[in-house]
C-alpha cells in the first residue's frame, strides 16, 4: 500500500501510510485511535481509503471489480463480528465457508480441521448462544481461517480468551504465517512477542516504528530504568512513540518557524 489515507468525518485515521507486508505474521501495536482498526478494514475490502493505493496478491482492491476475487482468498476477524445465534458452531463456520467459496466437497473437512484449530470440536454442534465470550471468540477465528486464507486479518483476536488460549492461539499464528501473510492488531505487546516476525506501530494515523520483536525489545533494553514498562518489549513501545512524537514536534515547530 502508498500514500493511504482515512478521514472518519474531521478526523484523520490514516496519514500517508506505506507498508509492504510479506508472510510471516506482522504485529500491529498502537495506542487508542492510532487507525489500526481503520487499516485493518482497508485490508480487508470493507472499506475504501480517501486516497492511496491498495494492492492485495497482485490485485489493485481500488478497482471494485477485483475485490470479489480477494475476498475469496481472504480471512476477517473484526472486533464485533456478526454472528447467527441460532446456528450451531459447525452451521457457521460452514456458513463462512461457502460465502468464501470453499468448493462444497471440501466444505465438512475445512470446517472440521477450523473448529479443531481453536479447540472447538467438543462444542461444535453447540448453539453459538449458548457459548462464552470467549468460545465465541474463537468461533470467529475458526471462520476466519476456515479457508485457508493467503491473507488472514485479525482486530484484537485474543479479547475474551483465557491465559491457556491465547497460547495455544499464539502457536497457531506462527503455524499460519509460515504460508500466509497475517496481520494481528493488539494492544497486547506480550502477543507480538510471542508470535510475531515483525512489527509495526502507528501512531496518529502515521507509521511510528517497524521492525522486528527483538529490535523492539533492544530499545527497551536502552532505555534501561528511564523507559516505561515491565518488560524489554513494552519498554521499547514507549519509546518507541516517545521518539515518534518528539520528531513531529520538532518537524511542526520547524514549519511553524519559518
């Protein structure tokens, strides 16, 4: 993506954004409002940038006749994402899947192998009303993966899941970006951690940083005491920002000078 940009009414969500994503499984980490949410929909075709251009496994998604094609190939967690609760745990995933256009035959396997993958199988002739919010939780991974996407997009998927869980999810995450590009947005840093190749903090609609985990951590490691955070990791996000806001300052009051 070049030059992306988002304005929610006066508010500019996204300013100027470039970013190249591979595979591998790429942390997105920012605070409140920061437009990770708002790059996340772009990614996912649900909603269109104000400028820029977006293209997704070689298909320029500006052009609305490409997006069909993309979606297919695509998987979507949001953060409030709609669901049937009527329907059992297998209806919806299978639901999921013939509107991703898993072929018919491969239908009852891809959506065994996705309730399977977040630890559903006991529950999956459930009724999706009667789960907790965080077997629901997991029931919108298991549709966002129930296709195999080339590329899977997730808006604070770990929201609701227990300690155990969010392990268990970590390792699936590494497990998918070994074949597939995965965009992850948290608030946890601990999750980018433990389960992403590289990193990407925005801040105020711009990139503040990118780089990989453990760059991230050797920042914190240099700011030593002064840094805010209980470990390497959170430490280096502070200053991080700290080194993002600082240089915008300094770039306003440059303009404001002349």
């Amino acid at each position: 993506m070049t030059g992306l940009r988002v304005r929610h009414r006066r508010t500019v969500a996204l300013d100027g954004v470039d970013l190249t994503l591979g595979r591998g499984v790429h942390g997105l980490l920012g605070p409140n409002g920061a437009g990770k949410t708002s790059l996340i929909r772009v990614l996912a075709t649900v909603a269109r940038p104000d400028a820029g251009r977006v293209e997704m496994l070689g298909e320029d998604v500006g052009d609305p006749r490409r997006r069909g094609p993309v979606r297919a190939r695509l998987g979507y967690l949001p953060q409030e994402f709609g669901h049937y609760p009527g329907f059992t745990v297998r209806e919806f995933v299978a639901y999921m899947a013939w509107l991703k256009e898993v072929p018919a035959a491969d239908t009852p396997a891809a959506v065994a192998r996705a309730v399977d993958r977040v630890g559903l199988t006991e529950r999956a002739d459930a009724k999706v009303r009667t789960l907790s919010g965080g077997m629901v939780r997991r029931v919108g991974i298991a549709q966002a993966v129930v296709n195999d996407p080339e590329i899977l997009l997730l808006d604070e998927p770990t929201a609701g899941l227990d300690p155990e869980q969010r392990v268990e999810f970590r390792a699936l995450l590494r497990e998918l970006g070994t074949r597939a590009t995965v965009v992850v947005s948290t608030h946890l840093v601990e999750d980018v951690a433990a389960a992403c190749t590289e990193v990407t903090l925005l801040d105020g609609g711009r990139v503040a940083y990118r780089g990989t985990p453990d760059a991230l951590s050797a920042l914190g490691e240099e700011a030593g005491a002064d840094g805010v955070g209980d470990n390497p990791i959170e430490r280096g996000y502070t200053a991080a920002l700290r080194a993002h806001r600082a240089e915008r300052a300094h770039r306003a009051g440059t303009v404001a000078a002349r």
